[in-house]
C-alpha cells in the first residue's frame, strides 16, 4: 500500500488549523468571513428542503407501511439492490382466510356463501392496495430518495468543501494581520536600523502572506459560484417534488375510489342476499342513511326494491343533491350518473333505505344514496 507519510502529516496540519480557526471563530476570538446574503438563504431553503423532505419521506413510509420490521426489510433489499418479493397483504389474506373456511362450513350454505362473497371483495381491496403502494413508492417514495441520497449529498460535499475554503481564506487573513502587526511593531522599535535583516525577513513574511490571501481568496470565491449554482437547482427539485405530490394524491384518489366501490357493491349483494332469504314477519334491517335528509313523518317502512307500481306512489322530501362520483346504471330501474352534476332525488314509501329516485329532466331511475351529497 503507497502510504504518503509527508501528505498525510500535511493534511493533519490543515485539518488542526482549521479546527483552531473554527474555534476561535465560536468563542468570539477571531474574525469570519460573512457569506454573501443571496448564497446564505440558497443554503438555509437547501437545508429546509432536505429535512423536510426527510420527515415527509419517513412519515410516508408509516404511512404506506405501518409494520417496522417490513420497513426495515424493504430497506434491506433496496441497499442490496435486490427487488422486494411480493407480499400478500393482510386484505388479501383476509379474504382467503374468509374463502378457506366457506369451503370447510360448505360453499352452499348461508354462512358458507356469505364468507365467499365478503372474502372475494377483500381480495379485490388488497389487490387494489398491493397497486397503491407500488404506484405510491415508483412515483414518490422514490424520487425523494433519489434526492436525498443524490442531489443532496452533492450539495452538502460542496457546501463542506466551501466551508474549508472559508476557514482557509480566515486563517490566511489572520497570518497577513499578524505578519503586518509584527512588520509594524519591528519598524516603529528604535533599534531599526540594526535590524534591518530582521525587518526584511518581516516584509518578505508579509508578502507571503498577501499571496496566500489571494489565492485563498480565489479558490473561496470559485468554490463559492459552484456552490451557489448547486443550490439554485434546488428550484428544480421543488418542482419535480410537486409532481410527485400530485401523483401520490391520484394513487390515493384512485385506491379510496376502488375501495369506495368495492364496498359500495358488496353491501349492495349483501343486501340483496338478505332481502332474499327475509320473511314479512323478519324483515331484514339495516342502517338509513338517507333518514337525516328527509323530513319526520315519512318514514321507509321496508327494505324491498323499487317496483313500477311503487314509481307511482306519491314522492316525499324532494331534494336536490349533487352527484358525488360516476355511477353506470345496471339496469333499466337505475339512473346512471356522473360526477358534479345536481339532480332532484326524493323517497316513496316501501323503498330501500340505500336508495333515492332521482330526477334529470326526463329521465328517472334509482341512484345510491352513498354516491350523492345531499343538498339544504
């Protein structure tokens, strides 16, 4: 191994001096050279923007994954650069927990087919999770990442190799003043003129001194414009990341709309099962959302379906509502919708409680209460 005693002794001088200039520079007992105000708020934005993005990553990653030990693994494979198996998610299993005891009860039985249908549509949610989290770490985990362990530690390399340069430029300066107060102090003695040898060493140190000023000078002011164009991009990063932002919120728009429907359509063949095997004497009860939106005194006295005959019945509590989310009628007895749009709903006696009949110029049919936003 080539092992350079001179330059390591050397770099060992540099890195002492500049301990003692820092220190003094901290207790108040040697002067510092001041930034300039346009590259000093460039540093503080870079270093506000790196621990943000630091705390918005960690909080994101509990976020997407709450368990530490899968965290620490996900870690562990993207260091080794190995891609993570995929895991099935506790919806997912869920489900097949769910569809592993129907078969064990008896897939025609009630309970057995109620376990099927429940775990399919867990499947569906953790199927539709597995998605998110992969579209949420491809489109935003990552390219935080890449920020930290990139852009910025090319940036905090500079921004150290600028403060080396400062402290150099402030140890030079200190050696230039000490040289010129010794020059001074030798020229004003009243022996001068027996020690003008002395006195030429003095100047000679001076000159030196002013020449490593300017050097140090300007290699600080070289090291500075690189630093100063580093921390600029920092504009740059700031829109990549609202990028992400907008990305990650349409992956979340895009899981809640999935698990809104999945729920939305498994109550309804629940429903329905229900309403299937209930007898008059038991009717099947479950909850009113719509009861808070219309009036006392004219109360849903069942849970069947809207029939023609029932269409012509007299309407109660006609309200207008704004359409939440796009709804495809299933059938003829449906009213299909589409978001932001206003329509007038109202409720006829013996309708079921998750249903209104909705009103669009001509058109009429049944919508979900859960897609609608009732208003006063």
């Amino acid at each position: 191994m080539d092992f350079n005693v001179k330059k390591l002794a050397s770099d060992a001088g540099v890195f002492f001096t500049r301990a003692v200039q820092f220190t003094e520079e901290k207790l108040g007992q040697a002067e510092k050279t001041e930034l300039d105000p346009h590259l000093e708020n460039l540093i503080t934005r870079a270093d506000c923007t790196k621990n943000w993005t630091e705390k918005i990553l960690k909080q994101t990653e509990v976020l997407l994954q709450p368990n530490p030990s899968a965290r620490i693994e996900e870690f562990i494979y993207d260091k080794l650069e190995k891609k993570l198996p995929s895991k099935t998610t506790n919806a997912e299993l869920l489900g097949q927990y769910m569809l592993d005891a129907a078969s064990e009860f008896g897939a025609e039985t009630p309970y057995g087919t109620t376990l099927i249908t429940v775990g399919e549509y867990q499947k569906r949610l953790g199927t539709a999770e597995r998605e998110f989290l992969q579209t949420s770490a491809a489109t935003f985990l990552t390219p935080l990442r890449n920020f930290l362990e990139g852009d910025w530690r090319t940036i905090s390399k500079e921004k150290r190799l600028l403060e080396n340069r400062r402290l150099d430029l402030d140890i030079c300066k200190a050696r230039l003043k000490k040289a010129k107060q010794a020059e001074a102090k030798a020229a004003a003695a009243p022996d001068f003129q027996e020690t003008r040898p002395r006195n030429y060493v003095l100047s000679a140190s001076a000159s030196a001194a002013e020449h490593e000023l300017r050097v140090a000078q300007t290699e600080f002011d070289r090291q500075g414009e690189v630093t100063r164009l580093l921390l600029e991009g920092i504009g740059s990063t700031h829109l990549n990341h609202q990028r992400c932002l907008r990305d990650f919120a349409e992956a979340q728009a895009t899981y809640y709309a999935q698990c809104h429907h999945y729920m939305h359509e498994l109550q309804r063949e629940l429903n329905r099962r229900t309403n299937a095997v209930a007898t008059p004497q038991q009717p099947a009860v479950c909850p009113n959302p719509a009861s808070a939106a219309f009036p006392p005194g004219n109360p849903v006295s069942s849970n069947k379906p809207l029939t023609v005959d029932q269409a012509q019945l007299p309407i109660t509590g006609t309200r207008k509502a704004k359409v939440l989310y796009d709804y495809d009628a299933h059938d003829s007895s449906e009213l299909s919708l589409l978001a932001d749009e206003l329509i007038t709903v109202y409720t006829v006696p013996g309708m079921d409680p998750d249903w209104l009949v909705g009103e669009r110029g001509n058109q009429k049919g049944k919508v979900p209460v859960t897609y609608l936003e009732l208003l006063s």
